[in-house]
C-alpha cells in the first residue's frame, strides 16, 4: 500500500518553523477582493483584508506599505497531528506565547495561537491558525504576521475577521496537475487521488483512495543527486527500503534507457499485514544534476499482469513542461 503521508515529514518540519518563527516579508499593496481567493491549486482560500495583495506564487499576501503578510497553506493530512503538537509545545527561543485556544468558524474548526517573535531588531506579532473542514479534510495553515509599527492598521478584530473567512473546495486536479513539474500526459484511467506541486501525484484505481487490493502508483521528485552512475543502484534499492513498505523483498534491479535517459527499475514483492495482501512493486528512478524523479507502482500479485502494463503507461507519459 503507497502512503502519501509518507512524504510529507521534512515539509511538515518546514511548515512548523516558518509558522513559529518566519520573519518580515514586503510586498506590493493593493485592493483585495470581498470574496475568497485560493492559492493555485489549494482547496483552502481565504478573504484577505483590503490592502494586501498575493504575491506571484499567491499562498501569501502582502502589505508593502506597513509590512504585513497573510500566509494560507493546505497541509497533508497527516500533517495536522504534527504540527498541533508544535503549537502546544515548548516556545522557541525569542518567541513568547500570548494565547492559546479553540477557534471556530463558518467551515471548520482548529486552534489560533498568538506568539510575539523578536527577530532582526524587530518584533512581530503573529497569529497562527491551524484549522480543519467539518469533515476533517483538507487542512489549513494560516499565519497572520503584524509588525508592532504596523499594530494601529491591524486590530485584533481585523485579523479574527480575516481568519474565520477561512474556506474550502473541492480538490481542482487539473488546476493541481498544472503545477506539476512535469506533465502526465496519460493517466491510464487511473484516478487522481492526491496532488501537490512538489510532493507529488497518487494515483489509484478502485472505489477507495488507498487500498492494497487496488493497483496504485505514486510519482514524486526529490532533491537527492547521484553523481557517480555506480551508485545509482545502491541509492535506488536504499530508497525503495526506506520507503515504508512492508515486508518488502527486492527482487531484480537493473538499468534501463528511457528516451535515450538511464533510469533504475527495481522490482520487489511485499505484503500488507492487516489484509494479507500478497503485492508486487516497482519503482522507477531517473536522476539528474537537480535531482531525481521516481514512480512506485504496487499492485495485489492476481491483478499485476493486467496492471503493469499501465503503470508504464503513466511512466511512459511523463514530459517536460
């Protein structure tokens, strides 16, 4: 069974110090709009105050003139567990805790922390919002960061206002897939689960979102390099290991040409204990100067001679914007 969740650690860890301690950004300012605006891509949108403007890659909004910045993030769900601990954990060095509680609004419910952070010379008076739908998914992270000068243009009930308009909508895959470093120009009538811009696509094919008895391909892209070709299949096997699959047995690894690329195929068996579901896996890496690419792909073993095929399919789809 392939886990999204699985990738979501370091970007968890990023999220909760940039949350708790990020400093001052400017920007451009200029009239907001009185209805909910969405970052590319995100289920989570919000009303922004009039004065601030979304930046060029639009999960924040900036006040040039006094300094301000509104951040709105979607998290993976896992990701809600971890960071509600940080906000009840110990204060970070130079951040001192104002208050702590429930907060409620129109589409959720979560928990609004108010810290002041001395950082440059500086204070800075921050909101941290960490809500979620009625339903439990998606989630958000929103921050609200109020330079002290700037404290008279920014009141507590402004900022309260502005983040009880948090709201959701439905996943816009295709809005999603466009934000994709790379293009899947066939999907093999897989259907797409779960995207993020650098986490990665989860594809399926089945009633539920993640099951081992349905055939699954993860593609995700990371920073790891492997300059010397030799031990591209150490760090491919090694990778595969480490990804969380249990009882896992590689069986072949083996180099193979892709558009005239070198790509590592590792090929392995594994079983889901709560089911029993005997799996067949592949992975697929491609590394570069600037990283590497890779597709897992499972399957229950009765259903891979029909679902192989497709996985490459999907792999043999992937192009360069």
């Amino acid at each position: 069974m392939l886990r999204f969740s699985g990738l979501v650690r370091a970007y968890v860890r990023a999220g909760v110090l940039a949350c708790l301690v990020g400093g001052l950004a400017l920007g451009a300012a200029c009239g907001a709009s009185a209805n909910p605006v969405f970052p590319p891509g995100s289920r989570v949108g919000i009303t922004p105050p009039v004065g601030m403007a979304p930046d060029a890659v639009g999960a924040r909004f900036q006040d040039g003139r006094n300094g301000a910045t509104l951040t709105v993030l979607e998290l993976p769900g896992p990701a809600y567990e971890q960071i509600e601990r940080g906000l009840f954990a110990a204060n970070e060095p130079n951040v001192t805790l104002i208050k702590r509680e429930s907060f409620g609004f129109d589409a959720g419910l979560g928990y609004l922390a108010q810290v002041e952070v001395k950082t440059g010379g500086k204070t800075l008076r921050k909101w941290v919002l960490l809500g979620r739908a009625v339903a439990g998914e998606p989630t958000a992270l929103v921050t609200f960061d109020v330079p002290s000068e700037a404290a008279a243009a920014y009141p507590e009930a402004k900022i309260r206002e502005t983040l009880a308009s948090v709201t959701f909508r439905p996943a816009p895959v295709e809005e999603q897939l466009n934000l994709m470093p790379m293009k899947l120009s066939d999907l093999a009538g897989f259907r797409v689960v779960r995207v993020h811009p650098t986490l990665g696509v989860l594809l399926t094919d089945g009633p539920k979102d993640q099951s081992p008895e349905q055939p699954t391909l993860l593609l995700s892209f990371g920073t790891q390099t492997a300059s010397n070709p030799s031990d591209r299949q150490s760090i491919a096997r090694d990778m595969l290991r480490n990804f969380g699959l249990p009882e896992l047995r590689i069986q072949t690894t083996e180099t193979i040409r892709l558009r005239n690329q070198p790509v590592i195929e590792v090929r392995a068996e594994a079983k889901d204990p709560p089911s029993g579901t005997e799996l067949r896996v592949v992975q697929w890496m491609r590394f570069s100067e600037g990283g590497f690419m890779r597709i897992i792909a499972a399957a229950p073993k009765q259903d891979w001679d029909a679902a192989f095929p497709r996985f490459r399919a999907v792999r043999d789809g992937i192009q360069p914007r």
